[in-house]
C-alpha cells in the first residue's frame, strides 16, 4: 500500500468493498460513448484506469475492446473487480507511482478517484506513460443538491468527512491549470437518476470512504440518520424504490508534445 493514500481511503474502502459493489451507481451509456469518443478508444487500444475500486466504470469499458490495464491499490477493492472483470489486468499501484514503462498506454481514465490523488505528482505520472497524444479523462457521479433530501443528505456525510478529499472542493481543477503537460479538450455532463431500495441507498453511504473509515459508534450514528431521513421526508417514507438523484460530469485532457 502507498503511503500516499488517505487513510479514509485506505480503511474506509478496505472495509466497505462489499456495500461499494451493492450501493455504488454504474455510469450511463450516452458517458461510456463520450469517453470512447472523447479518447479515441478503439479495439487494440492500451486504456489505463486508475483507482479502478471494484470495476463499476472498467466492467462498462470491456465492450469497447481495449486492452485494460487496472491500478487499484486497496486490495480488498482490487480483488472484487478481478472476479467482477476478469479480463482487465488488475495491478496494485498508485497514481503518483504508476508501475508502467514510459509511454505505454494510449489513454487513461479515473472514475470517482482523481480527487483522491496528490494531483501534481499524478499529473507528472500520467504524462510519462501516455504515448504522445494520449488522452486523460475523469468522471464522477455527483448527487444533485436541488433534490431536497439528497441535499439534507449531504448535510449529514459533510460533519463527519473530516479532513478526507472530496470531489466537491474542486480542489483538482487547479493542477490542470498549474500544468503545461495536459492540454483541456472537453467536458460534459449527463443525467444519471438511479432507482435504489432504502438498504441500497444505505449501503451507497456505507460505501463513502470517510463512514467505512470511522469507528463504529460513529458509523452507527450516521447510518441511524439515514434510516431516519428515509422514515421521515416525505419523498421517501414509506417507499420501496428511490430515484437517486445523480448526474455524471465527464472531463478530458490531451497530452502535450
């Protein structure tokens, strides 16, 4: 394990890899196409995935054919996305210490993952194993905070993040702009509502690195503010099935020179 990694990663997702898989969205199609479009992905392609967690995002690139290279360094994570992807190549590794040789990939991807990263030392990887031309593209699922209980939601994750990154600061953006290694090329976004069950929607904050990462008294606490959240909105007692409100933001970078 890197010492680079967070401990809300390195704990929380160790410990949270089975409500991950359950409770963790796929990516719609019309994203898939854009990256495949975005990246210039075809069959015979050399496609890294970095911080590839139990392969949500790498199971949706196996039809696209390329050849995929999977660095995920929580083994607990990594393990799961072998069984779920059996053929990516999984590898243990970080983003800030990538193990590949120099200009070895064509195209690179990180879903959900790249606010994890120390940004500059990752850009600086990324920049060596990307063939000339290569493409880098980010993705999250972002919950929508004009949903009122989605909102009240994240009201509750945000007293217990702690110090852990998040996608939300926005903090990422500034090694694109500090860098002269990538170059911008687009970016998008796309609706990704998902029907869950109330224990889906448990295990999805179960799954949240900070929560997995906590001790139980305070894990239990949290989770007893959500089922009390879904007892009580009135958009969601009572309910079988929950629309989860998320949209997915795509980004993507060209490597100069």
């Amino acid at each position: 394990m890197s010492d680079t990694i967070h401990r809300a990663a390195s704990d929380g997702y160790a410990a949270a890899a089975d409500a991950y898989e359950r409770g963790r969205p796929s990516y719609p199609l019309e994203a898939v196409a854009w990256l495949a479009r975005t990246m210039r992905l075809h069959s015979g392609t050399t496609l890294l995935e970095l911080g590839a967690g139990t392969g949500k995002l790498t199971a949706q690139l196996v039809p696209l054919r390329t050849r995929l290279l999977a660095v995920e360094p929580v083994e607990a994570m990594r393990a799961r996305l072998s069984v779920a992807v059996p053929s990516a190549v999984p590898l243990g590794g970080a983003a800030e210490a990538l193990p590949l040789g120099d200009a070895t990939v064509d195209a690179a991807v990180a879903a959900q993952a790249f606010h994890w990263f120390d940004h500059d030392a990752a850009l600086v990887e990324l920049a060596r194993v990307l063939r000339p031309g290569g493409r880098l593209a980010l993705t999250w699922n972002v919950r929508d905070p004009t949903v009122d209980w989605s909102s009240r939601l994240t009201e509750i994750l945000d007293r217990v993040a702690g110090d852990a990154p998040r996608h939300a600061t926005s903090t990422w953006r500034t090694a694109f702009a500090r860098t002269d290694r990538f170059d911008a090329v687009d970016e998008a976004s796309f609706p990704n509502p998902v029907t869950v069950t109330p224990d889906q929607l448990l295990d999805r904050v179960a799954s949240i690195s900070f929560v997995g990462a906590a001790d139980r008294e305070e894990q239990d606490e949290v989770l007893g503010e959500v089922r009390a959240l879904l007892a009580t909105h009135p958009d969601l007692a009572g309910r079988e099935r929950i629309v989860f409100p998320y949209r997915t933001d795509v980004y993507a970078w060209e490597r100069s020179g």
